[in-house]
C-alpha cells in the first residue's frame, strides 16, 4: 500500500498542472533609475551638457551655467538638490549715492550724493521763493538772464524771448532763449529737437553761471549741478588756476573760439575758455 501511494505522486513530479506551482520571476534587468554608464553596462550616454555620476544624469554647472532656483552647484561640476541658487549673479548697476548720506532738516532731499534744500518750486517760498533745482537752493528773484534759474516762464520775461523750461539730462529748471534764425549767441548752440539754445560741449547753465562769475572752487564738482556726473553736466578739469597756483575758479570748455561766449578766448593747450 506504502508502494501505491508513492506510485500516485510521481505525475504530480513530472506534469506542471497538478498542485499548486512555483513562482516564477522575470529576466534580472537594470535598475530603472540608473541613466548612463560604461563599458558593456548596456546603458547609454548623457546629453552633452550633462555629467554622468553613480551611472545617473547630472546637469552641468559652472560660472556659465548656473543652477536652477532649487539646486545648488556641488564640487563635482553638476547641479543637485540643495541651497537656493539665484542663478547667474545680476548686475544691480553702481551703487547708490545716497544710500549711506544723512541730510538734516535744512536740506532734506539727497541726490547723487549731496543734501539739496528743494527740487520743486513749492519747496520753496517767502522771500526766496524760485528753486535752484541745480544747486538744489532756494533763492530770491533776480534779473532775467539766459541759464538763470526760474520756477516758470513768468520769472524770465525780459527783452529777450526766454522759456523756463527743465533740463532733465543735467537737473536744472532755467531760462532758456529759443534758437533765433541767425543762430545761437557764441558759448551756446541751438538743441534742434527743442529749438533752444544751449551751453556747448555738454556744460550746464549751473557751470556757465559758475564760469562767468569766476566761482571759487576745489573740485569740478564745484562748477555742476550738486550730485552730477560726467556727462550730465559735470565737466572733467572745469576747475583750475590759469596761473597754475592754488586760486582756483570755474570755466567752461571750448574747442574753439565760438564755443566761449563773448569777450572770453578758448585756451586751446587746456580746452576751456579764459
């Protein structure tokens, strides 16, 4: 009896349907998150701005290649997850002047660096009632003249025809007189797109104004508009002794004899008028 009960089992050995089966698995593959490798590893190659580490894909990363917002660049070369990375550094431009200046309550408004008592006319009033805007001072009425400074056209009625008008690009509000058919007066050139004449060679009327006074100064800071840079009404070397000494004043510049108002010649050795 022993003998038929073994004999009963042996078709259960050989046929695969009788009983219950074995598992089975699939053919071992590569790891689904491994991305590049070498060799025979069966595994393809990064894109070219990629790196390949620990058989996975890497962005780049250098001085030209910044991180995204989330990523960091590590010391391999490539991007992963990590501090903050604002990416390329952008260029916030130069520095502002007036961050670090303190002006009191006399002169409360800064610009370029420098306190200014006003920028407006109804910064002003009482007996100094027209604004400077290029010295940034209240001032008191005074003659019309070309290059005065003036809150409206009312403070440049004279003989001459002269408009008050801003002069955005060096920060002055002055006199100005309109361009007359025989040209502009010597030291001055006619503005085709406003039809006004203008101090020649990119000075500003604060500087003529300094020029024909002979203003004192130590720096050609002194002769521009309070806070102007080079190319806004600030001329480089305006400020000097024509005897080489230490009494300093202001002058305008000039490149030939028509630049420098009447009754000055241009000194052409230093490029501004005497």
């Amino acid at each position: 009896m022993r003998f038929m009960a073994w004999m009963s089992l042996l078709p259960c050995l050989s046929l695969a349907g009788c009983g219950p089966t074995l598992p089975t698995f699939p053919p071992a593959g590569r790891d689904a998150g491994l991305e590049c490798g070498e060799g025979d590893s069966g595994l393809g190659a990064c894109d070219v701005d990629e790196v390949c580490l620990d058989g996975r894909c890497f962005a780049r990363c250098d001085s030209g290649h910044p991180c995204g917002l989330l990523e960091t660049c590590s010391s391999e070369g490539v991007c992963v997850a990590g501090v903050r990375d604002a990416g390329a550094p952008v260029d916030a431009g130069p520095p502002d002047p007036c961050a670090s200046v303190t002006c009191d309550p006399s002169r409360p408004i800064c610009r370029g660096g420098a306190c200014l008592q006003c920028e407006r006319a109804d910064q002003c009033g009482g007996p100094v009632p027209i604004c400077d805007v290029g010295l940034g001072t209240c001032v008191a009425f005074g003659p019309p003249a070309v290059c005065s400074p003036c809150n409206a056209d009312f403070d440049c009625m004279g003989g001459a025809s002269l408009r008050c008008l801003p002069r955005s690009d060096v920060a002055e509000r002055v006199c100005l007189a309109e361009c007359p058919v025989e040209g502009c007066p010597s030291g001055f050139e006619c503005d085709a797109a406003a039809m006004l004449c203008v101090p020649r060679l990119g000075a500003s009327c604060t500087g003529v104004r300094a020029a024909f006074a002979a203003s004192p100064c130590a720096s050609d800071a002194d002769c521009a508009p309070l806070g102007a840079a080079a190319g806004a009404g600030l001329v480089v070397g305006a400020c000097f002794d024509p005897a080489g000494g230490d009494a300093r004043t202001c002058h305008l510049p000039c490149s030939d004899v028509e630049s420098c108002p009447e009754g000055r010649t241009c000194d052409a050795a230093r490029g501004f008028c005497l």
